[in-house]
C-alpha cells in the first residue's frame, strides 16, 4: 500500500469515512503491542503511521479526527475486557456491556484527540505538528493517571513492560517509557530527504533509541538482584468464580478451599511465616469474624493476610488485615475506588433506579480508606497493600523515609475475564516492581497470582482459573531507584519542553 493512503486528510478538512475506518485499523494494530499479545513493533509501526497521518493534516480538525479514530480502535481493543462484569449477571446489565465498551473507547480516543489538535493548532506544518503529537501524547499518558480519578490503562508505554526496554521505567518511570514509545514513532518524521526512503534517516535513528534503550535494560537485569529476605510466603489462590462467589453454598466451598491450600505441608520445606489470601476473600465482614481470625491462624498454623470487607456505621470498605493467635491485626483500608465497580458517581440517584457498584457484596459501594499507608506487621518486614486497581497508579506508591520494604496486592480479577485484562492488570503490577525497585508479591482470587522481584521479573506465577499455592522467598529488596526520588516529573518536563520548542519554532517561522 502507498503511503499516501495514510495521509487521506491533507487536501481536505474532514477525513472520509474510509480514512477514519483505516485509523481505527491502525488503532487497534497499536494496542497489539499491550499484554497478553506483546507485539511491541506493531505498536511502533501503527502509531508511526499516525504519526504521519496526523503530520499531514491540513488543519487542526482534520488532525483530530485522524486520531480520534486511532484511539478508539485502540481502546476499544485494548480495553475489550471492560465488558466482562457486565456479563457476571447478564439478566441484569448485559444490556450495558456494548456502551460500556463505546463509553470507554471513545472516552480514551478523546486523550489521542486533544494532543493532535493542540499539536496542528500551535505546532503547524510537517513534521512539527506530528513531532507536537508525540510530544502531546506523553503529556496525555501522565494526566490519563490524574482526570476524573484517573485510568492509566494502556499507556504507549506499557509495551515495554515484558522487554529490557521496560527497564527504562527506573529512571523515568511508565511516563518515560511513553516517552520511548512516541520518540522511536515520532523520528521518522526528521531528516526528510528526497527519494525513494524519504523516512529512512529518522527510521535508523528511531531504531539506535530503541537500541539504546534495551541495551540499556540488558545491563541492568545483568545486575546482581539483592539476595532474598529468608521469610517465606504463601500465596493461596483459591478461584473463585466470581458468578458463584457469594453464593451461600459456594462461598462455603470456597473458603474450605482457602483453608486446605493454607494448611497443607510439604514433607521437605520448613512452614511459611505467613499465608496471603486474595481481594474480599471470605463471606464474613470483619465486624462478624468473632474468633474467626484465631481459628483460622490456629487451623493453617500461621498468621493469615487477607482481603476482607468491614462495616463502619453505614460505610463499608474494602479492607486488608491480618489474622493470628492474638485476633486481628491492623487493618488498611483501600483509598482508591473503582468509579462504578466500588463506587457509584451519583450513588443516590443512580440507586433509585437500582444501579449499584458491581463489586460491592453489601449497600450500594465502599466508602474511600484515607491515603497509601505502610504496613507493620508481627514477623514481616515493612510492606505497603495495595488492593486490585490500585497498582495501576505508580504515584500511589510510597518513597522516601517511610518507603516500604516490599509491596503486596491482593485483588479480585475474576471482574476481568479471561483474556486481557487479567494480563494487563499483571503487567502494570511488575511495572510497579520496576519503578521502585521493590519485590510485590500478588494474591489474586482467579489469577494470575505471582512472585516479582525487584526489577519486574516472574519467579513464579498461577495461571487463569486453577486453584492452588505458590510457597516462595519474599525477594530481597534493591536501593530506591531514581524514579522513586524524582517521579514522573523528568519525563513530562522533558515532553513539556519539546512540544513548547516545536511551538516556539513554529511561530518564530511565522513571523520570519
């Protein structure tokens, strides 16, 4: 195919219909690069082309529709498991679940939109106005964390993750390597020349920053990780269906399942120091446990961390504690809420109308915990909790004089399905791991549960839909990295300042 056919929009003000349909081809070949597919060169190729076609674009409007079609092909794929809670009770919001998934495409499609017309609007002309997209597009990765409670899911730059290159993420953290993502898809645009490959001079200079960049990562993973802690875990995964979890017979199956995976002993390994049970993993609230927590410590022969819901009043949270000997331990309470999954915007008035938060057991949603805190539990050494969707965030992650230890989710990704967005929500984890040099240790109800060291590695994991335990090492800890001292600031300054010298430049051409 003709490059030309990706550059429809510059003669006209409009794309046609044909145009749009490309862009979210190219949209959705883009978010191939995201897990479970990791085909990380589709990505570069897909939004090098829009890159193009947004250079291209004879007027802000033009350059806006071009890649708000690309970011709804690219959402509406990438973000495809958004249907799966709906489909837990579909009598009941089935009917929901293809809004859902236009909502949420078209929702996301609107951070590729804004960039290219500020990029055509301020950064006019070719290459500047595809050069300012790029530069955009990491801007809008950052504030995607931010706007509306924020959902970095499937930033540009998570294509990396599972590469050396997701080493990156370091230093500069997951807004860097979006950064990475958009400088490799951006340079073709440079150093135009006449002939035949007028790309070829950006094309191998997008290939040495890439190249730098996994060389980069290869020689940190060929580091010596800090040698493990000695303290050893066990994982318990116990897959409950999330259609049958709060059924009264199978909630009572399930938790029987959790206690044998606890309590089992292998012959030749000496017993964990202690056993982590996933998101809401009992039937009870914590207010009605009675001696529940020393029961069941005295039954698996260990403490007991575990997701639990508790009451306070009329507010319900999502809770993690501790059960042991002496009863229950300090409890963390989840501050970060999924909007309609615990919460529900306009709870009152959407209630009367019988919409409720989908992952809410009791009332109509939980109310917000107060803010990320450490953990110190008897025996273990200083961990931050984050519960399910709040290992999306990195800037929820604590640094500094109270830094952690170690970090732990619990989470319930049963919600997910079974394609992607158990893979993506796993990989986000690690990326977690990276950015603050920390080991997580990860208790999903359904899976996937896994070990990760301190520079994103699998130890071990448990796949979709299967029942049982990890026994491992808690993993030792390295140095704060720098990301963890700076945060994502280096990055969006860099991108700020690229896109206001595309900007400077342009209007300086302007006048001359």
């Amino acid at each position: 195919m003709a490059l030309s056919a990706f550059t429809p929009s510059s003669r006209r003000g409009r794309p046609s219909w044909t145009a749009l349909a490309l862009g979210v081809g190219l949209g959705a070949v883009a978010a191939l690069g995201q897990a479970p597919w990791d085909l990380w060169p589709l990505t570069l190729l897909a939004l090098a082309l829009l890159c193009r076609r947004v250079a291209h674009a004879a007027t802000p409007r033009a350059a806006a529709w071009n890649a708000f079609a690309a970011g709804l092909g690219h959402f509406a794929l990438a973000m495809s498991w958004i249907v799966e809670p709906f489909l837990v009770e579909p009598e009941i919001y089935g009917w929901m679940a293809p809004f859902a998934l236009v909502f949420m495409a078209a929702g996301g499609a609107l951070f590729w939109t804004v960039p290219a017309w500020l990029a055509a609007r301020f950064a006019p002309g070719f290459p500047r106005q595809g050069l300012g997209f790029a530069a955009l597009m990491v801007l809008s990765d950052w504030m995607r964390g931010w706007i509306f409670t924020g959902l970095p899911w499937a930033l540009t730059g998570h294509v990396w993750i599972d590469t050396p290159a997701g080493q990156v993420a370091a230093t500069l953290g997951a807004i860097g390597l979006s950064g990475l993502t958009m400088l490799a898809t951006a340079l073709p645009l440079c150093f135009h020349r006449p002939g035949r490959f007028p790309a070829l001079p950006g094309t191998v200079l997008a290939a040495l920053v890439v190249a730098t960049a996994w060389s980069a990562g290869l020689a940190r993973l060929a580091q010596p990780l800090p040698p493990d802690t000695g303290l050893r875990l066990r994982l318990i995964q116990p897959d409950a269906t999330q259609a049958l979890k709060w059924d009264p017979y199978w909630s009572e199956v399930f938790f029987r399942r959790l206690l044998d995976l606890s309590a089992a002993r292998d012959p030749d390994a000496a017993p964990p120091d202690a056993v982590i049970w996933p998101e809401t993993a009992v039937n009870f609230l914590l207010e009605q446990s009675g001696t529940a927590p020393q029961e069941i410590a005295a039954y698996v022969g260990t403490p007991v961390i575990l997701g639990i819901q508790r009451v306070e009043g009329e507010r319900y949270f999502n809770s993690l504690t501790q059960f042991s000997a002496d009863g229950i331990g300090p409890v963390y309470d989840k501050f970060h809420l999924v909007p309609f999954g615990e919460y529900t915007p306009w709870g009152d008035i959407m209630a009367q109308f019988g919409i409720r938060a989908f992952a809410a057991q009791h009332g109509f949603g939980y109310s917000a915990g107060p803010a990320p805190q450490v953990m110190h539990l008897p025996g273990l050494p200083a961990m931050q909790p984050l519960i399910c969707y709040e290992a999306v965030f990195s800037h929820h992650l604590i640094a500094g004089e109270n830094r952690p230890e170690w970090l732990l989710q619990v989470t319930n990704d049963a919600w997910f399905g079974q394609l992607s967005g158990p893979w993506q929500h796993l990989a986000q984890a690690r990326l977690r791991a990276i950015e603050s040099g920390l080991p997580l240790m990860r208790a999903a109800n359904t899976g996937v549960s896994a070990v990760i060291d301190a520079r994103g590695g699998l130890r071990a994991t448990l796949g979709l839909n299967r029942a049982g335990r990890i026994d491992a090492a808690l993993p030792g800890a390295l140095p704060p990295t720098p990301w963890s001292r700076w945060g994502d600031w280096p990055a969006v300054a860099l991108a700020l300042a690229a896109f206001l010298l595309l900007a400077g430049t342009s209007r300086a051409k302007l006048r001359g």
